[in-house]
C-alpha cells in the first residue's frame, strides 16, 4: 500500500478534482505540466539555489537537550521557524512562482486567512517583480493588521472579501472567480497541501525537502536516516506532509499528526477534523472536513489562526482513516504551556500552530531510546499578541 497520491491524484478514496467546469483548463494546464516542469534540470536548479541562499537552507536539525531531559527521550527539532519570513509556507511559494513562471504567468492570486500564506506569496511576487493579488476576508483583515500591512509593503494588493461570514472560505471564493476571469495569464498559488489534484501533490512535493533534509541531517548525527517518530502540526497539513514525505513508505517511521482540539474536541469550539470530521467536497478535493449533518461546512475553531481551518489535506484524510498516521489533538491551553515551556528550556519560542505540537509529550510517553524529529513549523514573534494576552506577560 502506497500513501503517497497515485495517477489519478487520490490518496485511497481522497482527493480528486471537485471544481467547477469554467476552472478546468487552468486545473489541466497544471496537472499537465506540473512533474514535467518541476523534474527539469533548470527548474530543480533555480529551486535550491533560492532555498539556499534566499530562504536559508538547509534549516538545522537540533538536539533540543533540555527538552529531551525533561521527557526522558530524545527530541531533535528541525527549525523552520528559521527559514526567511518565519516558517515553512515560503518553500512552497518558491516553487510555485518558479513554475507560474515557466507556464509563462504574469500574475500571481492567492487567498489567505491569517495573512501568513498572503506574506509568504507577496514575498516572492516582490522576490520576482511579479504582480500579486491577495484575496482576504474583511473581517481577517481588521483582525490580521500586521500581516496586511506587510503584503502592502511588499507590493501586493490585498483585495477584501465582503461576502458570507468574510473569512477565509470567502476569500477563496474570490480569488477562485478570479481566475476563472483570468485563465491564461495567472497563476493561482495555494498555500497548503489542499485544494483539487495536482495542488496537494504539487505543494507536498515542494516542501518535501523537510524530509530531505532530515533524512541527511540526521545520518551524520544518529548514523541512520530514520527517526523512530516524526510529528507536525496539521492545519491544512503542509508542514506535516513536508517532514513526512520520505517517511510514508517506511513503517519503521511513525507518523504523529498534531490537530487543534480549540476549548475541547466537543465543545463546539474546535479545529480536531480527524475527530469531528466526514468525508465530504471543500475547495475542490474529496476530505475529511467538519460538516452538519446536512453537509454545511462548520467553523472552526482554534487560539492559533494557522490551523483554524475546517478540513485537512486528502493524503492527512488517508493517513488517519488508514491509520497510518497517529492523530493527537491537544487544546489552546495546553499548546499555550507547551510555548512557554520550549521557550524557557531551549531559548526558542515557537508559533502557536508549533506549540500544539510541542504539547504531545506531556501526553503520550515515548522510550528513552525513541528519536522524534519534531518539525518547528514556524516562529513565535507573529504570535506575541496572543502570548502577552493569554499569560499577561
Ligand atoms: C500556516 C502554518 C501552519 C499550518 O499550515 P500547514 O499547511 O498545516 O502546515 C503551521 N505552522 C505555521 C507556523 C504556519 O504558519
């Protein structure tokens, strides 16, 4: 069995195209190109040249010492936090533009809630002097101030979504009636491993270089390639697929997936999809998502804005209905210590959607023998607010 997507762009019964027929030649025009381009010398190339001296690749593989004390196993932390502007999404926003380019785009859209992915897009639209238009709920936008003001400065125009309930599901609405008003000359950058095949292959394999990296990193400093546990955070599941990658395949590698319970899996208020989801259509793929009975999309909720999101990616979908993948779901409180507490013993604050990953290890024992590579999703100064707030710093 294979956990990785197959010809048809499923991951077992996840995943799919689900999109209306207007968007078809542009989902086409990507699924046809997408390996071609990408598997090209020249592309791979431009690729790692701009990981490594623009995004600052490889990221370090760290032997958190004090942390691996307090529970009595062995943790290493791979550090996205330290790629250029504080996490992971950027990995994937370079591959994308490299690829708009050589289909010979001349305008980048995305959609963006917290503004995170929104950054990391106008980010490398700025990098290539490419046009940028960022699709953004009104409601997100008063709520994300520094974020917008960031994509400003970069040169995107943020465009507000003033439709629904004027989130994120209205400002992929958006940003989807763009490009079917703009099918030949943009590109439409999706910022996790979500949305109709070939996104969540296409950005799964962009930040697959997690794995990569870990696979080498930890040969030299453990003589084996394998950790005995990977764990991530999943929102839409990008970072997790980044740092699972090379690991799918392999049962020697356990694979950890850290969900957002929000106030508690059953209080109503909460982003654990595994959990509260079925399967059902959002944003062109067949997943897990969280869903009344007569199919309405529920909101979610979490304290950290990167994993408030109401479904998962189709190949996470798989993971948990297969079992493959172990889905643990840790609450706001609970990730908020855990933020604290990887900040005081090893000097690194992380992002909240990191935190919940962090907060396992109070939950689930590990032998002392055990490596787990954590995957550092992100960088906590995004998140100072909500610290300084939640602990009245
Ligand atoms: C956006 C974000 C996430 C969640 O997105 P995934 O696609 O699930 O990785 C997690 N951590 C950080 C720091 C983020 O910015």
């Amino acid at each position: 069995m294979s956990y990785n997507v197959n010809d048809n762009g499923y991951y077992g019964e996840f995943g799919g195209a689900y999109i209306p027929e207007m968007l078809y030649p542009n989902v086409e025009e990507l699924r046809k190109n997408y390996l071609k381009i990408t598997s090209e010398d020249s592309f791979k190339r431009e690729f790692d040249a701009l990981l490594q001296d623009y995004v600052g690749r490889p990221t370090p593989l760290y032997f958190a010492q004090r942390f691996s004390e307090k529970y009595k196993t062995r943790v290493y932390l791979k550090r996205e936090d330290l790629c250029h502007t504080g996490a992971h999404k950027v990995n994937n926003t370079i591959g994308q533009i490299l690829l708009a380019r050589r289909l010979g785009k001349k305008r980048i859209i995305a959609e963006t809630g917290a503004g995170q992915h929104g950054v990391a897009t106008a980010t490398v639209c700025a990098l290539m002097g490419i046009e940028c238009v960022v699709y953004m709920g009104e409601i997100d936008i008063k709520r994300q101030a520094p974020n917008v003001a960031r994509m400003k400065m970069l040169g995107a125009t943020v465009v507000p979504a003033l439709s629904g309930s004027r989130t994120l599901k209205d400002a992929t609405n958006e940003a989807i009636r763009d490009w079917i008003n703009n099918p030949t000359d943009t590109h439409y950058i999706i910022g996790s491993v979500v949305g109709p095949h070939p996104y969540p292959d296409m950005v799964a394999r962009f930040q697959s270089v997690i794995s990569e990296e870990i696979m080498q990193q930890l040969k030299l400093k453990e003589g084996r390639e394998n950790p005995d546990y990977v764990v991530a955070c999943v929102g839409g599941g990008s970072n997790a697929a980044g740092a699972y990658y090379h690991y799918l395949d392999n049962p020697e590698v356990g694979i950890i997936a850290v969900e957002a319970a929000g106030k508690g899996v059953h209080t109503g208020e909460s982003a654990a999809t595994s959990v509260l989801g079925k399967a059902g259509i959002i944003h062109g793929s067949k997943t897990l998502l969280m869903q009344t009975t007569d199919g309405q999309i529920t909101e979610p909720y979490s304290i950290s804005a990167g994993l408030d999101y109401p479904g998962v990616g189709p190949m996470h979908a798989h993971l948990y209905t297969s079992g493959r993948g172990e889905f643990i779901s840790i609450t706001d409180e609970d990730a908020m210590k855990a933020g604290i507490e990887l900040s005081q013993l090893e000097g690194i604050i992380p992002a909240i959607e990191t935190s919940h990953a962090l907060a396992i290890f109070e939950k689930r024992p590990f032998n002392p023998e055990d490596i787990i590579v954590v995957n550092l999703s992100g960088r906590g100064d995004k998140d100072l607010d909500t610290y300084i707030e939640y602990f009245k710093l």
